[in-house]
C-alpha cells in the first residue's frame, strides 16, 4: 500500500486530491458564498480552496477571488480544470497560519476546512493571518458544518471513543473517473479526544484498471471541531471586534448530528 506520511494531519494529496477533483465538484456551500460577496464584495479569497469547487464556479461568473491551499496537488487539479475554462486565476500554496498575500481582501470566506490539522495553535495563528488579509471594512466567513454544542459533544464523542478505531468498511464508494479508472474511498474516524474536540480520520483511495488494483494510498487526518461559541472567541482573540454567528445553508452528515435543523451555521467577522 502507499502511504504519503509526510502529509501529517491532513489527506488532500495524491488519488486523495484526484477523487475530489473527480467527483467533489458542486454542493450548497457555493450559492451561500457567492451571495456572500455580493453583499460585501471583491476582491474575494476562498481560503483553502481545494481543487476549485467554490473557485470555478465564482470565476466563471467573472467575480474576481483568488485561492489559497496547503495541498500542491489539490492546486495542480485546480489549474488544469481553471485552464479547460479558459479561467487563469491567481493561486497560492499556503498554510493558513502562515498567509502572506500579495494583496488585501473585501471577502474572504473559509469553507469545511477551518481546523485541518487538529492543532488550535496554528488555527489562532490563522485567524490572525486572515483578519490581515481583509482590507479595512472587509468580512472573513468560517462556516462550521460539524459545529456541536459542549454536551452534545461530549455525549456523542464519549460514546465514540469506546468504540475506536472504528473498522474499515469492507466495501467503500467506487467511481469511474474520466479516463476510465474505477476509484475507490474507504474513511473511517481513527481516535477521538472528547476534551481536546479532535478527531483523527483515515481515508484510503484505490485506484483499479481493468479490475485490477494498481494502487492504493492511506492517509491521516486530525481535525479540531469547534463549537459556536469556540469559534467566536477564537476570532475574538485575532483581534476581530464584530464577530456574529448566522444561517447559512443546508447540508447533511454533519459529525455528530450536527445542528439539528440541519443548517450549517457560519460566523461572520470584521473589524
């Protein structure tokens, strides 16, 4: 099996970044975003951007944002599907706790990724990182899709914890992808730390052709799930004075229920 280990803490790398590009391409985050800079504006940053799910989509439409990402691969899908459009956006290979920017931001929105790594240090570091990206009056947007309240949490996460590490599945989610080769993804949630609020996660991605397995890759990633309320006083701490929590949209599987209308809250920060 191959295993990318100098990836620690996060899993978007190699057939990992492929499946995304692949197949990761739309979802409700990117009405909710796009109307977001509407209301506040451009230039806009999709901080973490991945493989270009929200990016495309908002330079197709001749908004001006760039991108920013830890993942050199996740970016090598995004330019290539950018180029097939035509589109030559403006990308950076960056962690968010070390952003330095070429220039200053109306909007800049963080979508499913805030806290990537499991290491609150470096998320504190990013906040600061980020406010500094805003010109003055600008908005950064953390949306919280596995947002859980403090006893929601330590009930689900107390019960987890006995069970862990959950097994792998004996099957995962297969797809073909474009040239024909059949994908496969198994994830599971390795350990949970119910004090700390952090998951570590697997994922293995196969790659077959003909029927054949040609290749397959394991990867590790932590991920720290902060509540509202943690998040807020994360922000307040980079020095953000307004800082609000809102609806965003809707979506499903959130990590332990998640919120239980089932929209995703975001906090909205300025100032």
């Amino acid at each position: 099996m191959g295993c990318a280990m100098e990836h620690a803490g996060t899993w978007h790398h190699g057939l990992v970044a492929r499946w995304w590009a692949e197949f990761n391409v739309d979802g409700p985050e990117i009405e909710y975003f796009r109307g977001l800079i509407a209301e506040h504006g451009a230039p806009a940053l999709d901080a973490g951007c991945g493989t270009s799910r929200l990016l495309i989509p908002l330079l197709r439409e001749g908004i001006d944002v760039d991108g920013v990402d830890l993942s050199d691969d996740m970016l090598a899908y995004c330019r290539r599907r950018a180029e097939r459009d035509g589109l030559t956006p403006r990308l950076f290979a960056q962690p968010l706790h070390a952003l330095q920017l070429p220039r200053r931001y109306r909007t800049v929105f963080v979508c499913g990724t805030f806290g990537i790594g499991g290491e609150p240090t470096l998320d504190a570091l990013a906040a600061v990182r980020l406010r500094d990206a805003l010109e003055p009056g600008g908005v950064l947007a953390i949306d919280l899709p596995d947002a859980v309240d403090g006893e929601r949490w330590r009930t689900w996460a107390e019960r987890a914890q006995a069970r862990m590490p959950n097994p792998w599945p004996a099957e995962g989610e297969r797809r073909v992808a474009a040239d024909g080769a059949v994908l496969e993804m198994r994830s599971r949630i390795a350990d949970v730390d119910p004090l700390a609020r952090v998951l570590t996660m697997q994922i293995r991605v196969g790659i077959r052709r003909d029927g054949v397995l040609s290749g397959e890759e394991e990867y590790t990633l932590r991920h720290t799930v902060y509540s509202e309320e943690q998040a807020i006083a994360l922000l307040r701490g980079a020095g953000f004075e307004d800082v609000r929590p809102v609806d965003g949209y809707t979506a499903d599987g959130a990590i332990g229920g998640g919120n239980a209308s089932g929209v995703v809250r975001v906090v909205i920060a300025s100032g």
